[in-house]
C-alpha cells in the first residue's frame, strides 16, 4: 500500500497503547525508501493532557501514568509548519521546522522514534526520548538526554534500549556532518504544492476521520 502526492493521511504518536499525538499530514511521497509528510501550519491536531488540562510528565513511568486521567483534546502550533522525512525500518525521523509566515528555516529536529508502521490511514511510532537539535548552519546537539536517562530509571525503556536509540542518534549524526540528504538545501528549499489544503481535525483518537 502506497499514498500518493497530496494525500491527507494522520500520524500517531503512541505511548503506553494509546495516541498521544495525532497529527494530520499531507504525503508529499511515498517511495520504497522514503516517506515525507508535511504539516502544514495552522494545522489542527489532538494532543493527550490531563483532564484538568495540565499536562503529562514526560517521563512518567507506567505506573504513575496509570494513576492519571487523561484525554486527547485539539490544538494548533501557530506559526510552525514541518517537513517530515522517515526511512522504513529506521527508529528517527527528520523533522524540517520553518517559521511562517515567510518560510525562515529554523532547524533539523531529529526525532528518535521507533521505526514508523503502517494503518489504513496513516502511521504509527513511539517517540524514544532522547533527540538532536541541528542549526541551519549544520552545528548539532543532544537535547533531552537527562530524559532519556530517566526513562531508564523509571523503567520505560531498558538500558540496552537506551544505546540503541543513541547509537542510531549517531548514525544520523554522520549523515548530518556529511550534509546529506535531508540535510541539504534539495529539503531546505522544498516547498509544498499551493493545490494542497489543510487537512481538519482530527477525531478523538480512535485514528478514524472526523
Ligand atoms: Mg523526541
């Protein structure tokens, strides 16, 4: 099953079962090595908080996010739009962060996540903590890695985990020093067709459409 240019397809970001992100995203392709989907800014999308409203720790273990009461409410990221690129069987994705309007590119997001599976309606992963912020200018670093750390310590992930997901933030790190694609202006300077709409809202989680 492929998508095709233009399709309207949602990304879910699950955690302990159940979406915590729900994004809806535009396919911009879909070919054996590579997916990229945009998001386009002004997006609606579902994010989890607690039911009062506050938000999840990030890190809580099993547990305590057990105790919680929570729900997948909608919101929006004014101003931001993303170009999100993921290579089948790799545990990251590549986010392109611009600021709008005026398309100033900000930075690579490098998202350790577990590799992307296939829905009917769009893709699933789980985010791993731990990620690399990358500046325009190539310069690279760590962010999160006390999160990581702790989600050691708490029990979401195992200390072999732990590595892999950084051995493979190492991985990307050759291809970030390198300039290689998407860290090249051919993914800089992308930009989407004018054709393409924002996609609705996204219903409650269940990963079916409004
Ligand atoms: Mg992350």
């Amino acid at each position: 099953m492929r998508w095709q240019p233009g399709d309207q397809v949602l990304v879910e970001m699950m955690d302990f079962g159940m979406p915590f992100m729900v994004l809806p995203v535009t396919v911009v392709w879909d070919r054996p090595d590579e997916l990229v989907l945009w998001f386009a800014e002004g997006t609606p999308y579902r994010h989890r908080v607690q039911r009062d409203s506050s938000g999840i720790p990030r890190v809580a273990s099993p547990s305590a996010f057990a105790q919680l009461d929570t729900q997948l409410v909608p919101t929006t990221a004014p101003g931001r739009t993303a170009l999100v690129v993921l290579r089948p069987g790799r545990a990251h994705a590549v986010q392109l962060h611009w600021d709008m309007p005026g398309w100033r590119f900000r930075q690579w997001y490098v998202n350790l996540q577990t590799p992307f599976a296939r829905t009917t309606h769009g893709i699933r992963s789980t985010d791993r903590f731990l990620d690399i912020v990358v500046d325009p200018d190539l310069s690279w670093r760590w962010k999160d890695e006390d999160e990581a750390q702790e989600a050691v310590r708490v029990g979401r992930l195992t200390s072999a985990e732990a590595a892999a997901i950084r051995e493979e933030g190492e991985r990307v790190v050759t291809d970030i020093e390198a300039g290689r694609p998407p860290f090249d202006r051919t993914y800089t300077q992308w930009r989407p067709d004018p054709a393409w709409e924002v996609p609705p809202v996204p219903d409650g989680g269940t990963g079916s459409r409004s």
